[in-house]
C-alpha cells in the first residue's frame, strides 16, 4: 500500500478543472464549454491556404468528397478558439475547493434529481457494463452539470482552427479527421456537430477519437447520438469507456477511511492530497475514472459525488483554516454577508473566485479600504 502526501498528490494534474471544464474522455480538458455564438468564423489566408492542402489529407485517409464538403460549408478560421488555447493559465485549486465545487449541495441535488429521472436506463447501463448509475451521473455531473452545459461551438471549425494555429497542431488534425469519419457514419450532422471550444462533444464530452472507439447506439437507433438531449447514448458511452479501461464490477471506487466503502476491501493506496484534511482509500476502480481524466482531483471529485448522489454525507475529515486563517465555513459565511450587504458574490460554495474577489474590491471602494480582492478573519468580522 502506498500512501501519497500532498507533495506526490500536487505532482501531476492535480486540480483539473471543472465542468463545463471537463476532461473529455481522458485527453482534452474541455475549459470554456458554451457560449458557441460568439465564436463566429473570419477571414484568414493562411488558414484557407492550410485547408487546400488539409482537404487533400483527408481525402488520401479515405474521408470522401462529399463528406467533406459537407463538414467545410461554412466552417472556418476562430480566432476566439485561438485566444483560448494560447490565454489558458495553470490555476490550481486545492482539493477543498475542487470538492467544494464538485461536490457542491445544488451539483448533489441535480444530480439526485438526475438518477431518479434516468433511473430505468441507468440501471439498464448499469446491467450491461457493471459501472453503477451514480457513478455515470457524477460524470456527467462534472463534465456538463447533467447536460446543462454541453457546448456549442461548432466542432469541426474548432478541430481545423487548433489543427492550423494551436500549439499541438498534429494532434488536433489527428481529431478533426476523427471527426470527419463520425460525420461519414451518419452519427450527427455538421450543424450538430457542437462541442467545447477544444473539441470536446456532448453530454460526457467525449473527443472524437475516444467517440469512435467507445461510443455506442444504446437507443438501437442506428446513430450513437450524444449530442441529442436524451442523454442515453452519452451515459451509455460513459459506462462503456470506463468497462472498457477495466472496470471491477461490484468494487468501490474507494472512500474516505473510516467509511463503509474504504472497508471493504483491501485499498490500493491511501490518499491524503491535503493535510490536514481527510484521508481516502481507493481501489482499481480510482485508476479507472483517472482514464477518463488524469488527475486525482478529478477522480476524487467523480468518487465523492457519486457517493453524495447515492445518499452519503458530506466528509467526515476536516482541511482546517486556508492561508488568509479562514475555514470552508467562513467563507461561505463572508459570500453570503456579503451579498446581503449588496456585493453579490453569485453564490455561497466558499470558493474564493474571480466573482467574489471582485464583490470584496467592490465592498473596499465603497467603505474606503485598500482594495486588496483578498478575504480575511478581518473583513469577515467587519461585515458582522
């Protein structure tokens, strides 16, 4: 058994992000999902001149004419898309904030109110591919909090645009031709085809290639459609991708140590990502959900609300105070005293972010304080 410290934990990509920030099947983290209407194609020479030669490629890899064609009607340069991917900062969150959000009270009760909604045909996914319902919902969850947010930026001017002008332009040309042999099957039409600004699609956020070689038709209707809002064919693919990377039918993902899952069985490691904070045991089926997104954050985040889904309580274990001396509590205590003075911090999860540090700079300018954005014991008492 190893167990990793914080140190081992923060090593690799330890605070993906979240939904609509999702991993997209393993490979492309899918930051941005949405807002497809201001990513609007412009003129580019270069790009133009990129696609001749690009139109030849995927005719010699056995794409015909006519899918082509189709998939190119009005596609085009967006150069949104390339702002993007050349503007993405490294922000890490710790593991309390990632699970604060991940695991937030309104994701636990949409997502119970999924399950109850989809029941019969999760546990017929369920029956088939042995990963259980809650689990397929905390993914969905966390990709698209449970289809809401899905994306819809056209998906092959996206792939072309990062093909040409991306920093991994081999990769998402590898994508793009991906996506063009969906669109030969039949499975969705051009116009339908909407995803992330990087290219990640549907309910699940799947990239193209991981699409073609696990999605499935659980509907029998001839298509494997999960872009439709019926999320069927997405969960069905979910369970299917997760059979695939080796999901242990009837094992636990793992648990916070001391809970009724950490016990039943011997854990392959013990996490402890935070100290203090909680500490989790977890099983084979951990490494599984990381396929789907390499980050322990991710996994943890998919694990601990697919416990919340099926009925758990909150962590047992406690992070302590954060390097401004306040715990979860108090800043969900500071957010929500804060918009009852007026500086609307749009929600209470006690996550410092960019709309609450902006609700405190706007509390400081009117109450004639240094506007440092940063929350403090201080302030907390100050708002009463």
């Amino acid at each position: 058994m190893v167990i990793l410290t914080k140190r081992a934990f923060l090593g690799g990509a330890a605070c993906a992000a979240l939904a609509g920030c999702g991993g997209g099947a393993g490979q492309i983290g899918a930051p941005g999902v949405g807002g497809g209407s201001t990513y609007r194609p412009t003129q580019n020479a270069g790009f133009d001149s990129w696609l001749a030669g690009f139109r030849q490629r995927a005719a010699s890899s056995g794409i015909s004419d006519s899918t082509i064609s189709r998939a190119f009607r009005g596609a085009g340069y967006l150069p949104d898309v390339v702002e993007r991917d050349r503007n993405q900062t490294e922000f890490k969150r710790s593991l309390e904030d990632y699970l604060a959000i991940a695991a937030s009270d309104e994701r636990v009760s949409k997502g119970r109110a999924a399950l109850a909604r989809h029941g019969n045909v999760l546990s017929r996914i369920e029956s088939q591919y042995g990963v259980p319902a809650h689990v397929v919902t905390a993914v969905w969850g966390l990709e698209s909090y449970y289809g809401e947010r899905r994306g819809d930026v056209p998906v092959i001017s996206a792939l072309a645009t990062l093909a040409y002008d991306g920093r991994r332009g081999s990769f998402f040309e590898s994508q793009l031709i991906a996506a063009l042999r969906i669109l030969e099957n039949g499975d969705i039409t051009p116009e339908r085809m909407t995803g992330s600004w990087a290219g990640a699609m549907g309910h699940t956020q799947f990239i193209p290639t991981s699409y073609l070689s696990y999605a499935v038709d659980f509907t029998g209707d001839g298509r494997r459609d999960i872009w439709s809002d019926d999320p069927t064919d997405a969960l069905a693919s979910t369970a299917a991708y997760l059979n695939r990377a080796g999901w242990v039918r009837g094992q636990p993902w793992g648990g916070e140590v001391g809970s009724a899952a950490a016990n039943s069985g011997t854990p392959s490691e013990i996490l402890q990502p935070q100290v203090p904070g909680p500490q989790f045991a977890v099983f084979r089926n951990f490494q599984v959900i990381k396929r789907y997104n390499n980050s322990n954050s991710y996994a943890l985040g998919v694990g601990h609300l697919s416990d919340r889904i099926a009925g758990a309580g909150p962590l047992k274990g406690q992070f302590g105070p954060d390097a401004n001396g306040l715990t979860l509590a108090d800043r969900k205590r500071l957010q929500q005293r804060l918009t009852a003075a007026g500086f609307d911090t749009e929600g209470a999860d006690g996550v410092i972010g960019p709309k609450s540090e902006s609700a405190i700079r706007a509390y400081q300018r009117q109450n004639g304080l240094p506007e440092t954005g940063q929350p403090s014991p201080g302030l907390l008492a100050r708002l009463g």
